[in-house]
C-alpha cells in the first residue's frame, strides 16, 4: 500500500464527510446563529466566557487529542491496516462526530451543562445521579492515566523506579522544561488578549514566536530532573490549581497555543508521508489484515479485533471524554451555534486524520516495531514520522523527534487539565439538583459542592491511582471511555426525541458501542480473575474487576432507563399521529 495515497483519500473522505454528513446533522438538530449561548448568558469571568472561534477551537482540539489518536491506531495495526482505516473513517464521520457534535448542541440548549442535566431533562434524576457517578470514575481514570502519562515523560526514572539514562533522559528533562516555560507563556498570552485587548493575530503571532523560542531554550538549557514520583506530586498541584483558576487565565490561552503543535504535527506528518514517498523511502508495511503472532506483544494490543480494535482505536473514531469536553467547558466558551460544527464535529475528523498519520507511522517503522524496537506508541509515532523526513531531510529528523514527543506530552498535559475541571464540575453537580441555586446549599452539599473542595478530592483520588502507573489504568480506561461514548449517544438520542428533534442517526452508534464496551470489559473480568485466582496477578486485578463490573451496571441500568424513555416517546408521537 502506497501511505500517501492512502493519507490522501483518507482527508478527502473526511473532508466530504465535514461538508456533506455534518451539514446534514446542522440542519436537522436546528443550529442558529442567532440564538443567544451559555457563553454570553451566563458571563461570569470563571467559567463563562466567549472567546474567540480560533481559540475555542483550538481549547477543545487540543483538551480531546491527548495521546488517544496516536496510541490507538498503533496499537491496533496488529490487526491490519485496512480494518484500523475503516474503523476511523466509518466512526469518526457517523459515529464520533455525531456523538460530539450532538453533546455540544445539547449542552448549549441546556446552559452549558453537563451530559448529566441533560439526562436530569429527558430521563429523570436517577438517571443523571448513575450518569455522573458513571462519568466521574472514568474522569478519574483520566486523571490517573494522563498526569501518569506526562510524568513518565519528564521523569529521570519510570513509574516502576528504574533510572532513565542517556538521550532519554535528556528528551525528558527538555520536555519538562518547555512545559513549564509553556505554560509562563499561555498565562502572558491570556492577560494581553484578555486585559490588554491586544489582537488576536499579533498576539498569535508572538505566540507562535515564544513557543520556538522556549523550544529552543528547553533544548538546551534543562537543568531540573526529577524522579516519577515528585513530578507526579508536581503535577497534581498544577492541576489542582489550574483547574479552579478563571479560564482566561490559563485554560483558554494555553490550549490555544496548544493547538499550534498539533497544526504543526499534523503538517509534519504530512510533509513526512508524502515526502517520504516522493523520495523513494516511503514504504508502508503494515499488513492488510494483521499478524496473530504479534498480538501482545511489544507495543501491540492484545485480543480479537471484536471488540478489542474498536475499544483501542478510542479518540481516533469515538470517544466519551469528548461529550464530557463538548458539555463541559467547550459550551460555556462557544461565542455563536454556528461555530458548533466546525469545533465539535470538525475537531472529530481533524482527530480521524491524526489517526491515520499515527497509522502511516507505523507503517513506515513496521519491522522495528514488530521486533520490540519502541517501548511506546508514542515513540512509535515520533520515531517513525522523524524517520520518514530523515529519509529527506537527515539534519531534520533529530529534532523533529523530540518535537513530536514535546507535542504529545503537551496535550496528555492539556487533557489532563481539562479533566480535572470536568471531574469537578460532575462532583458538584451530583450535590446540586437543576433547580437548586448553590448559595442556598446548607450542611455537608455545600462543603461538598464547594469547587475548591471538589477539585481537592478529584487530584488526591486520581494522582493516588496514577502512582501505580498508566499501563495498569489504561485497558480499563479504553473500555470505561467507549462505554461512556454509548451513554453520551444515549443521552443525546433521548434529548432530541424529547424536543422532536431528529435521532434516528443515534441508534445504530449507540447500539454497537454497548455491546463493543460491555463485551470488552466481560472478558477484562475473566481476565483478572483468572489471572488472579492463578497467583499471576496481584490485588490490583481484583479491583481492577470491580470497577469493571460497577460500570457494566451502570450503564446496563441507564439503557435500560433510557430504552423506556425512548419507547414512551415512540407511544407518544404515534398517539399524536393517530389524533
């Protein structure tokens, strides 16, 4: 297979999948421009803030990428090229899009809430209660996952305590530096936009300027190295503090920032593809339909490709962090409807060609990759994009590793922020009913539902559950994450058949996505179990298990409400039909 060409249809079909599939759910879901949203409404200088398109955009492209669409279609290339390429193309346009597109509008006709007062509308209290306990372990999950994520990536050891050494090391100590130096500058880009009022397209521009020049210092001037663990505990203080600070201050600017490495990434990884095949050096060796034989090992998942492909390809064709995104802050920044589209279903697909770039790296690094040559997608990602422009560009290719990696590591960071800001909203929620003001909150509720207490308990839980390290979270939070895009498409279906909207896309979505989730998680059950009862396992397996079988209830349950929510609408229409 030729990567180029398959990089090139690939955008061509998500491009017209944009134009053609998500003009068609704008017009049936009744978006309009001159509907005053949440951002406007509700201005409050915290939470509530329109803000430009770009930087709305670039919030919510970044808050969602994190490392989902580059892990997930790696790991799943063991089950060939061509079931990962329709997996992202076929769910990114009718099943992610719809899925984030329809929470974002959603949330936008529900004062910039969560999914779970949309639940409260359409299926009751009881419902939303299931649904945010649901939402807030998986966010904690997030949380432990992704602060896991960007301390093994500043770390002088590993979250099992071995020393980094050599060029690692120095990879890790350079990314931690610009991090921080990153997030100076978005706390600078956000007081002169914000306060200063300086223009957007300066203010870009010298934004741009100051992320090559941090680039160029944290290169070469790193000296802080710290272990896994007090980078761990450095981390949960940044996000318990960055999580209840104004969004202008930090959120807004420096995922805007953010998003120019990833427009720089993807470029990259453009030029690399093609120019890697122009020069002859482009070759893609990822089988067409997958190698058993490679299954588990190295950086490869493990499993049959039902329902494992669909649960490790998570934010390159669907995933339930984004409705959380979508309903969470994106819908209280949003300036107009109009712009629902470009940033909900739009970021979805920009994701799916982020996905099939991480495909196209693969193929290129196969035989390496397939010998244990990377210890991480992520370095299956960078090593074989740096490799490919190497191929043409041999002074490029060491740098450009070490961008990519400082790429990623910053939207594990973005997404772990934003997380952590969702967590807290979803915990006060549970104590704060819709028609319930928060000043009038007495006893243990308003303690509870104190943001500040909230946030505390989400970063001690979460930070906690990450000191054992992302490899053990994270096949527990592919299922937990897929199963929660299930009742976020659930959520929504019965919103709009509430309001007389058209839902009918929802079904088939949301139908697929049950039964890849729970079938998932049965077999993680039997798994541990086994593995356990075996003396393979430790007591991590055990709860592990558990989690896995409360969330299993939890959303069996929440079918089951909104199954009936759904047939009472269908009674009802037809009794209106009939008179």
């Amino acid at each position: 297979m030729n990567a180029a060409v398959l990089l090139i249809a690939s955008l061509a079909i998500l491009a017209v999948g944009y134009v053609v599939y998500g003009g068609y759910l704008a017009k049936q879901w009744g978006i309009d421009p001159k509907r005053k949203t949440p951002a406007h409404e509700l201005e409050d200088g915290m939470d509530y803030v329109p803000a430009k398109t770009p930087v709305v955009m670039g919030h919510h492209f970044s808050s969602i990428a994190g490392a989902g669409p580059i892990n997930g279609p790696i790991q799943a290339a063991v089950f060939g090229w061509v079931p990962v390429l329709l997996w992202v193309l076929i769910g990114g346009i009718f099943f992610g899009g719809v899925h984030d597109f329809g929470a974002l509008v959603a949330s936008l006709r529900h004062k910039g809430q969560s999914i779970g007062e949309i639940i409260d509308d359409s299926m009751g209290r009881k419902a939303k209660r299931l649904f945010l306990t649901f939402g807030y372990l998986t966010l904690l999950l997030v949380v432990a996952a992704f602060s896991s994520i960007v301390a093994s990536t500043f770390g002088s050891t590993t979250s099992a305590g071995a020393a980094v050494e050599g060029a690692a090391l120095a990879a890790n100590e350079s990314t931690a530096m610009i991090s921080i130096l990153f997030i100076a500058l978005a706390m600078a880009f956000g007081y002169f936009v914000y306060r200063k009022n300086t223009n957007i397209v300066v203010a870009s521009v010298l934004g741009v300027a100051g992320i090559a020049a941090i680039v160029a210092i944290g290169l070469n001037f790193h000296p802080i190295s710290l272990t896994y663990n007090s980078w761990m505990w450095i981390v949960g203080a940044y996000i318990l503090v960055a999580s209840v600070t104004p969004v202008w201050i930090l959120l807004q600017p420096r995922d805007y920032l953010s998003s120019f490495l990833l427009y720089f990434m993807i470029a990259a990884g453009v030029i690399a593809v093609i120019g890697g095949v122009v020069s002859g050096n482009g070759s893609f060796s990822v089988p067409a339909f997958g190698d058993a034989a490679l299954k588990g090992t190295g950086v490869f998942t493990t499993g049959t490709a039902f329902p494992a492909l669909f649960v490790t390809i998570a934010c390159g064709a669907i995933s339930g962090f984004h409705s959380l995104v979508s309903s969470g802050t994106t819908a209280k920044q949003l300036d107009n409807e109009k712009h629902a589209q470009p940033v909900a279903y739009g970021s979805m697909l920009i994701e799916c060609a982020v996905a099939v770039i991480s495909l196209c790296a693969i193929g290129f690094v196969w035989s390496a990759a397939a010998e244990g040559a990377y210890a991480s997608p992520t370095q299956v990602f960078a090593g074989g994009l740096s490799a490919m422009i190497g191929s043409f560009a041999p002074s490029l290719q060491n740098i450009m590793y070490q961008m990519l990696i400082l790429a990623v590591s910053v939207f594990c960071l973005t997404s772990l922020d934003t997380a952590t800001r969702l967590a807290r909203y979803m915990f006060q929620e549970f104590f704060v009913d819709q028609d319930v003001d928060k000043k009038d909150l007495a006893g243990y509720k308003k303690v509870l539902a104190n943001p500040y207490v909230a946030t505390a308990i989400t970063v001690v839980l979460g930070v906690s559950l990450g000191m054992t390290g992302y490899t053990k979270i994270w096949p527990l939070f592919g299922a937990a994450n897929q199963l929660l895009a299930a009742i976020g498409l659930l959520a929504v279906c019965t919103w709009l058949g509430q309001v007389g909207k058209n839902n009918k896309m929802f079904y088939v979505p949301m139908v697929f996505m049950l039964a890849v989730t729970i079938c998932s998680l049965v077999q993680t059950i039997m798994a541990k179990m086994t593995a356990y009862l075996s003396g393979a396992a430790d007591v991590w397996a055990l709860i592990q298990s558990a989690i896995a079988v409360l969330l299993i209830a939890l959303s069996l349950v929440l079918a089951g409400i909104a199954a009936k929510t759904l047939y009472g609408q269908y009674v009802e229409k037809n009794a209106k039909k009939a008179a």
